[in-house]
C-alpha cells in the first residue's frame, strides 16, 4: 500500500488506536504516527511499549500539523476533544473517529470542525473484550469490515480514508448516519446488552447457588461474559447516544422472546424447530462471509496447564 498520510494523530490509545498504530508500521501508511491519552498512566505505557512515534501530553500538541486526526476516545469525550483541539487542526487535514455511534458524533464534532478541515466519521466493525494500550495488534481489522459515513465530506478525503482503512486489512463500505446507527443496534449494541443482562442475572444466581453458575459454565454462558467484559464507558456512551435504534431493536427483540415464551409454555416444538433452523442459517452465512470461523470454540486454542 502507498502512504496515505505524512502524519496521523491518534487521540486516546486504547485497543482501536493501537491496533491502527501496529498497522499504520506494518503497511507504511505514514511517516509519523503521534498519540495522545487523557490518563498520563496511560501514556507512560505507551511510551514504555513503543506505541506511536511520539507520544504527547496534549491532544492540540499532537494534532499539529497532521494531515488525519482519528479521534478514538469514548463518544461521550468527542465534544470536548473537538473543542481543544478544532483551533490548531491544520487546513486541509481530514479528522475521523471510531465511534460505534455515528448521529451523535455528528453532531459532537461538527461545531468545533473550523473550515477548510475535513470530517469524515468511521466505524471499524472489529475489536475484543480487551481494552488498554498493550491489548492492539496489526492483524485486529484484517478482513473485517470499516463503514465510512461521509455526511456530505469531500469526495477526495472519504476516497483517502477508505484506501488508508484498506491498508490496515479493512474491507470498506459507505453508509449514511441514520442507517448505520440502526445496523449496529441489531448487530452490536443490542447484542452486547443482552450479554450485559444474561452475566447480570446469572450473578443474582450465582449469590445463590454459590459458585457453581461460574463452576460450571458451559460455552454459551462463557461467550456472554466475554462480550460483557467489554469497556464500560464506551458501552455506557453507546447506549446513551443510540438511544432510538438500540430502543427499536429492544423492543423487536422483546416480542420475539414472548413468542419463544409462549412456544416453549405450550409445547409448540414445531414453531421452536422452524426457529432455531432460521437462526441456524444465519450463522452458516456469517462464517460463508468470512467473517468467523466454523473451527471449534471459535478457533480460540485452549490454555493448557502443566
């Protein structure tokens, strides 16, 4: 791949950024990579382990002079980000983020985007339950996908975006704000929620039947509290500013979850069969997609000991 940037600045350093870090070195698409963490806990870390090339104690420090700002903080920080770092961002530079929520980013950064300066919002659909500076690595959005929601951005800044995301291994694709907001509350934001809630009732259970609900977890319950380990400020922020799709899908997923009810209390198996093969096909379509694996527990090798 062709160098994209001279310099990118990466504002908050958590697994999204230092994964983009690893693959900005890996595919050389820019000459220096600059990064800035609110926690200076963090920034000593990243100093420590070699994340960006210069670490800075101000995000207007390290926005000068960039040519791509990507503003990979919680979306509930993007506003004030915006606002320190709008009157030192360089004419002609792009900014992005990697919120999962594109609305209210919209509309968090758009005041404080002085003129002559490109937004051009993003949404890489990869990540773990991981988070920190030492959790990225290069290979993160390999074949994954990274949705560009331009919102009327230049032509020639959303094409460079897209060729930098496809440089880091994305595959790429264009959505409008609204939209994207409503895919990922079925795909992402409802999902985590239900995780979020299933590891919470097994908590009361676990109160009462000791440590067994942890004991003897089996793989469907383990995946759950993968998922509800994720970061809890994004996810708190996520839910908070995608209010109106995340409620939608609740309540699709609740009229669903009273028919299984009422299937399983009048011993429909049919209905139940007819179900679950339906459900079955879609996940035969995620692994024909490329995007998961059909190897067993999910092509995760097992920690042995001894």
């Amino acid at each position: 791949m062709a160098q994209e940037y001279q310099k990118v600045a990466l504002i908050g350093l958590g697994l999204i950024a230092s994964s983009m870090f690893w693959g900005i070195k890996r595919a050389g698409l820019a000459v220096e990579v600059t990064g800035y963490a609110r926690s200076a806990e963090t920034r000593e870390t990243a100093r420590e382990i070699g994340l960006c090339d210069r670490v800075c104690d101000s995000a207007a420090e390290a926005v000068e002079d960039a040519d791509l700002v990507v503003l990979c903080v919680p979306v509930g920080a993007m506003a004030a980000v915006m606002e320190e770092i709008g009157p030192v961002l360089k004419p002609g530079a792009t900014v992005s983020d990697v919120g999962s929520v594109k609305r209210a980013v919209i509309e968090a950064v758009t005041p404080h985007l002085p003129g002559g300066v490109h937004f051009v919002p993003a949404h890489p659909l990869a990540g773990t339950e991981q988070s920190g500076p030492r959790s990225g690595f290069a290979e993160l959005f390999d074949n994954r996908w990274c949705i560009l929601v331009p919102d009327g951005a230049e032509a020639e800044a959303t094409a460079r975006l897209h060729r930098f995301w496809q440089g880091l291994g994305s595959n790429t694709d264009e959505m409008d704000a609204d939209h994207h907001d409503l895919v990922l509350a079925v795909t992402s934001h409802t999902p985590h929620l239900i995780a979020y809630t299933m590891v919470g009732v097994a908590d009361d259970l676990r109160r009462v039947t000791d440590s067994e609900v942890i004991k003897y977890s089996a793989a469907g319950f383990r995946d759950f509290t993968r998922i509800a380990a994720s970061d809890p400020t994004m996810w708190r922020d996520v839910f908070l500013t995608n209010k109106d799709a995340t409620l939608e899908i609740l309540g699709r997923f609740t009229e669903e979850l009273f028919a299984l009810q009422r299937a399983i209390r009048q011993g429909d198996g049919d209905m139940l069969h007819d179900y679950f093969t339906r459900t079955r096909a879609i996940r035969r379509g995620i692994i024909e997609a490329g995007q998961d694996t059909e190897a067993p527990d999910f092509g995760r090798v097992p920690v042995r000991k001894g």
